[in-house]
C-alpha cells in the first residue's frame, strides 16, 4: 500500500466501547510492516529540529533511517545512546508539543509518529531480548541515588554506563516511581513495560535497594559520610497530594488521585488476586483536569463507575494532552467544564452522598497566562456522586530537605538546584519533579540525564 | 527479604515476630511504626515497632489478626521471610526529643488498651534508659487478654492493671483507672500518653481534658504508602488536615476529632469482611450477588 506522505500510517488501538470495561492496553502501537511505512515519511532533516524538541536529544532521523531499512536492533542502539526508556516514553511523552511539534512534515501535513516508532523499536526490542550496550569498566566510584522514578532511572543509567557503581533507593517497595504507582496499567503495562525497562538499567550495572526511605532509614549526610558515596541525586519526585480545603473533604468515598491509582496500579487492587481493596464507586467525580485526573477517570470507569471531571476552567485549558481528553471522551467520561466544587455532600455515616458545585466563567487572563475563572452568582448545582478524587496536583515531600544538612528549598518546598542540577550542598545534585514540582516524565529524565553529566564532570575533576 | 526470627503467640489474637531488618533498627526511635507486606499480592500493613536490637539488626513487631490479611499473616512461620519491611516510618515520640533534664521534670502516665501495649513498651523501655521513670496503665477486658505484663513490669516505674471484669487488678476500663490515680490517690501527673483501641483514647482524652493533663495518642489509621504520598491517612487536627504517617502517628489527643477518625476507620469495613471471609471458606463470599467484587 503506498504511503501518503501527508498522513501518518494510522495506529490500531482497543475499541473504546471494549476498552471502557478493561485494563489492556488502549494503543496496540505499529506492527514492523506499518513502522516501515511511517519511517518513509521522515525527511531525515540534515538540522533535524525534532532533535532539538526532544529533551533527552534523541538522534530521531538516526533511528528512523534504521527503521526505514527495517533494522530495528540498530535503531534501538541509537536510542539507547540518549535514553534508557524508551518504551515509556514512545508511550506516554507528550510529543505532540515536542520532537512532533518540530517536524518539517507537520507544516503541510501530519508531523511523523515519532513517538510511535519510538514504542514500537522498544517493543520490538524487548520481545526480540535485544538489551541496550553494556557498561564500560568501572571507575570505583560510587553514586547513590534517591528515587527509582524517570529521573532516578536516567541519571542511574547515564552513570552506570560511564563505569559509576551506582545505587538507587526506593522507598516503595517496587521500582519505577510514577511509573509504577501512578501511570495506569492501559497507557502503561507494568509486567512488561515498567519492569523490563528497570530490568534494563540493571543490566547496567545499577543496584536497586527498594523499602528504603531516606530521612527516615538512613540520611543523604549518612550515605555519603559513612556509606561513602561521592556524590548524590535526588529525583524523589513530587508526591504530597493537594486536597481543596472545603468541607466535607475527610468523608469516606473522598481520595486524593495519588490514592486511587496507588491502590489501583502499585497495589494491582484491580485484580482479585491482590489483596489490597479500592471503592469503585459507582457515581465518581473527578476534580482536576490534568493528565493524573484522567487516569483517574480512566480508572473508575473501568471499575464500572458513571464518571465526570470536574474542572474550573475550560476546555483549551485542560493541562492533559489532547490524546488523554480525546480517549476519555471516546470511554464515555462526561466533562463538566467552568465547573467549580464548593462542599462535598456527606450522610450521618460520614459517607458522600453528593458534591455542591458552581458554575465559573472566563475572566481577565491571571498569572499563569490562562483567563482566569470567576464564580457566577446563583448557580450553584449538586452532584450526587459516592465518590470524589482530588486530582489538584501535588507537592515534594520535605522527608530530603529537613533530614540533610544545607540542602535549601524554595517557598513551594521544591529543591534549589542550578541548571545543571547542582543543589546548595556540595556533591547532590537533583532533578525532576523534586526540583520543578510536578510536570513530565519526559522532563524528569531530561533533568536526571542532565545531572548525570554533571555528576561525573564534578567526579572527574575532584 | 525479611527474615522472620522468632515468633511468639502473645494472647487475644496478638502475635510478636522478631524481623531482621538491620536498615529499620539501626534508625527507628519509639513512636515511629513500620509497614509491612508479606508477599507479592499482600496489602501494605502498617505495624507497631514494639522493641529493637541495633546491633543484631533486629525489629521486633506486635500484630493483631483483624482481617485476611493479619490473619494470613499469622501463618508465617520462623525461617520465612516477608517480601517487603519499610520504615521506620513516622515521627519518634517528642518525648525522646525533649532534653533529659525536662523530662525528669515531668510525672508521666502511660495508658495502653490492647494491642497498643506494644508502642507503649519501647517508649517506656527509653525513658528508663535515660533514667527517667513513667507510670504505665494496662487495660483490658480480661486478664488473660493482657499481654507484655512481665516486659512492662521491668520497665514502668509503677504498672497498674484494669480489668473490665475486675479478674485482675483494678476493675474497670481505663478511664476509671486514670480517675482512680489521680482523684483518689493523688498522683499529679502533667503528662499522659494514651495509645489503644480509637474509642479508648477518645475517653482517656475527655477525661484529661477535665483533668487539665496534656495528653499525647497515637493514631493508626487506613493507610497505603505511609510516606506522605496518598493522604489516605488524614485526620482533623484542631483545624488543620494532618497525615498520621508522616505529620504523626503522635498527635495531641485534646486536638483529635476521634468521631471522625472512627468513621473514616469504617471505611472499608464489608470490602474487609468480605475478604475475610474468603480468606477462610475459599472465594464463595465473593462477587455475584453481595456486590462484593472488590
């Protein structure tokens, strides 16, 4: 079938009406015929300014010209150079706004699938037990680093790969940070995806040390002094969940989206061979509009729930990526935009039984750039609902910085770290959403790689 | 892995488990607790750290069997190992971070019903260390529910026991107890810690409130990651939304709204029972028609 150089080759995915009631997969991503053909369409740019898009710099036009040929081992090594996790990221990068967003072919027409063929040469790999390029020898120096999220896993692997001996602490008790508690199984496959990708970087010659909380089990000062590590990365993320403050918040049926899918995806509540239990609900709405507040939504529905996002703005406001609110939509989540809660509605058992709202318009542009959303007198509404998830956004954990010596934090807790990762105490660096606040994986692993270059030109020259 | 070294069946349902964990014992401090899961499909459970060898890297934990989980739980034996011990996790005790000298200024009473005898042992275990001495109330329905008598005995300064039947020690609940010490035999104490069952520390705390005795408790309620990540563990704290896992499990009693706590306690009450059940007589408590489907 000839290619049309202006569309992208389609992709199958699971049927909304099927996958509405499944934890599969949505996207069932190229098979080797259909990756081919949509490699034909890259235009392997001699400035090729996807590379530029993408914050790990990929040679994108490298391994699609290996695709293209059909040599999908050697276009996996050319990934592997710049990333240690690639199928997560043909999955859940927001290319769209990045290396896509770039290409020359999206002037005319459709920007290639970049992300697709990413997935499917990672894919590929995995099945075909094709692993990244090895370590060179070892160097004796020893790196410790805190956290098993994108950030900890890239800059674990970036060092590893330079000859560091590298250790990462976790403290949940399976690797992989978002990864694993937070990104649902249909957009993020645990078994195969999440743990040969870790399984990768131990290849690497990265040791895992899960069940450690540090602050708690021992300290950054503690490692570096008396378990002789030379240097430190913190990438442990952003995990404090953000309720509202309004009353009824404490009922039973309310959960913060870090709840929901903890129980659903780290603790497989899901599946009745796991004993951790989740309440599905029936009625659920969802308070946020980000990509963590549709995985939630996703989420109930599947466990057979009617399910809105409530969410204050608009639609061109929503932070998720237009794929995530295209597939919710599709699912048959019902979107209740300029919509604002004001009280969630609780029985005499301390059970919800409702959610009061208001209505909200678009008013003069605040802060952050968006319009800002105004009350509009009278027309408050109620919800009956059994359940309700805060999915507000969240915050770093200030286990680090109040357990390590000179370590400074701004006033939204975040870690002060300079562009190079470099935090105020000499020899840890950080990344990621402990450094931003919550934002990308993606980001995360640009921040870890980032750090990673800097760890070892610090190392080299001490 | 977690090796199980020693396991003991203490009374009522409680079992006591020594756990090498060399990484908790070389840190955890009375009050912190740890969270435990048993296998690959076990729950996080959290678990009272009722004593510690640092140098033999050891914890020793205290559980009752309440639901599926304790209960399957209690059927690991020595030489088996839980897949997964985290922690300490949780604040230590403010006693043990307030210097010496102002503790000795203190006369401290300890309230422990049931299970929660076992927090109450290191913290009452430390201050002696540290030449201090406390009071210790054990309570319970009846005697032989009481547990860790002996261990209590060689560290409380004074340890009175309050039986609901009156078949040892005092009769009565703890409470009356505490009202007996104080109102009756004069004992000016200026500091309670209050650690059981949520309904027990409600009453020690309505009754040191009249009392005007400052009162600490330690709460235990739902929990998933127990490092601050999921909130599931939230509680109003005078006016303020607390975590248990990482802004307690100690809180002052006299701030808690217990009411609340208790219904939240409820939350997965039949989901539990259900499990339960098929824990015990297979899965024909699950699913279909009691709507039990997880």
């Amino acid at each position: 079938m000839a290619v049309d150089m202006f569309k992208r080759v389609p992709v199958r995915e699971q049927e909304a009406q099927v996958r509405a009631h499944n934890f599969e997969e949505v996207c069932l991503g190229y098979n080797k015929v259909e990756a081919m053909d949509e490699a034909t369409r890259c235009l392997n740019c001699r400035n090729a300014r996807c590379i530029t898009g993408c914050p790990v710099n990929i040679d994108i036009p490298g391994f699609i010209s290996q695709v293209k040929e059909g040599k999908i081992a050697d276009a996996y090594q050319v990934i592997s150079k710049f990333s240690s996790l690639p199928a997560v990221c043909g999955r859940v990068c927001p290319q769209e706004s990045q290396c896509e967003a770039k290409c020359i072919r999206g002037i005319k027409g459709e920007p290639v699938s970049i992300g697709k063929l990413e997935r499917f040469v990672a894919d590929w790999a995995r099945e075909n037990g094709v692993k990244p390029a090895g370590a060179e020898s070892k160097n004796g120096k020893k790196v410790a680093v805190i956290g098993s999220g994108p950030a900890g896993l890239t800059c674990a692997g970036d060092l590893a790969k330079k000859g560091y001996e590298v250790t990462i602490f976790e403290a949940l008790h399976d690797a992989g940070g978002v990864l694993s508690y937070g990104i649902p199984e249909f957009r993020l496959p645990k078994n195969t995806v999440v743990a040969s990708e870790v399984e990768n970087v131990k290849n690497l010659g990265v040791k895992i040390e899960t069940n450690v909380v540090i602050g708690k089990a021992t300290t950054i000062d503690e490692l570096m002094e008396e378990e002789g590590f030379d240097a430190v990365f913190i990438g442990s993320g952003a995990g404090l969940p953000r309720f509202m403050g309004i009353p009824g918040e404490n009922a039973n049926g309310v959960f913060s989206a870090n709840e929901y899918l903890t129980r659903n995806n780290l603790m497989k509540a899901f599946r009745d061979d796991y004993d951790t239990p989740i309440i599905g609900g029936k009625k659920v709405a969802v308070v946020g509009g980000g990509n963590v507040a549709m995985d939630a939504a996703r989420t109930a529905l599947r466990l057979g729930a009617d399910v809105h996002i409530v969410y204050r703005r608009s639609e061109a406001e929503l932070p998720a990526r237009v794929e995530e609110v295209h597939h919710a939509k599709e699912e048959g989540i019902i979107f209740d935009l300029l919509t604002n809660p004001t009280e969630i509605l609780v029985d005499d058992k301390g059970n919800v039984t409702g959610m009061t709202c208001i209505r909200m318009e678009l008013g003069e542009p605040d802060a952050s750039g968006r319009r800002r959303p105004v009350e509009i007198p009278g027309s408050e509404f109620t919800l009956e609902l059994d359940t309700v998830i805060m999915a507000l956004g969240t915050s770093p954990n200030p286990l680090i910085s109040s357990t390590t010596k000179g370590l400074e934090v701004n006033r939204r807790q975040c870690l002060v770290a300079d562009e190079n990762g470099a935090t105020t105490k000499e020899g840890v660096y950080a990344g990621g959403d402990a450094v931003t606040g919550a934002a990308t994986v993606i980001l995360a692993m640009g921040a870890g790689k980032t750090a990673a270059a800097a760890i070892d030109e610090y190392l080299s020259n001490r | 892995m977690y090796k199980i070294l020693k396991k003991e069946y203490l009374a009522n349902r409680i079992w006591l488990m020594d756990i090498e964990a060399p990484r908790v014992a070389k840190h955890c401090m009375p009050g912190q607790f740890v969270i435990v899961k048993m296998d690959e499909v076990g729950e996080r459970i959290p678990l009272t750290i009722c004593d510690y060898d640092r140098e033999a890297g050891i914890v020793t934990i205290v559980f009752q069997t309440v639901g599926a989980s304790t209960e399957r739980m209690a059927t690991y034996e020595v030489g088996e190992s839980f897949r997964d011990f985290v922690g300490p996790l949780g604040r230590p005790s403010d006693l043990t971070e307030e210097p010496v000298e102002e503790l000795a200024k203190k006369k401290i009473l300890f309230i422990c019903g049931g299970v929660g005898t076992a927090p109450v042992y290191p913290q009452v275990k430390w201050l002696k260390e540290q030449g201090i001495e406390a009071d210790v109330v054990i309570g319970a329905r009846s005697q032989d529910l009481l547990i860790l008598e002996k261990e209590m005995g060689e560290v409380a300064a004074h340890l009175y026991i309050a039986t609901d039947d009156g078949s040892k020690g005092f009769k009565g609940n703890t409470t009356d107890m505490l009202n007996e010490l104080v109102l009756n035999r004069g004992i000016a104490y200026d500091h309670v810690v209050a650690i059981g069952p949520m309904i027990m520390m409600k009453f020690v705390c309505l009754a040191t409130k009249k009392l005007g005795i400052h009162t600490i408790v330690s709460m235990n309620p739902i929990m998933v990651d127990g490092t601050g990540m999921c909130g599931a563990c939230r509680l109003q704290v005078g006016d303020e939304i607390k975590f248990a896992c990482v802004d307690g499990p100690e809180f002052d009693g006299h701030l808690i709204d217990f009411d609340a706590a208790m219904k939240r306690q409820q939350m997965y009450k039949t989901l539990e029972g259900q499990a339960l059940l098929a824990y015990r007589e297979g899965l024909t408590h699950k699913g279909g028609a009691c709507g039990g489907d997880k």
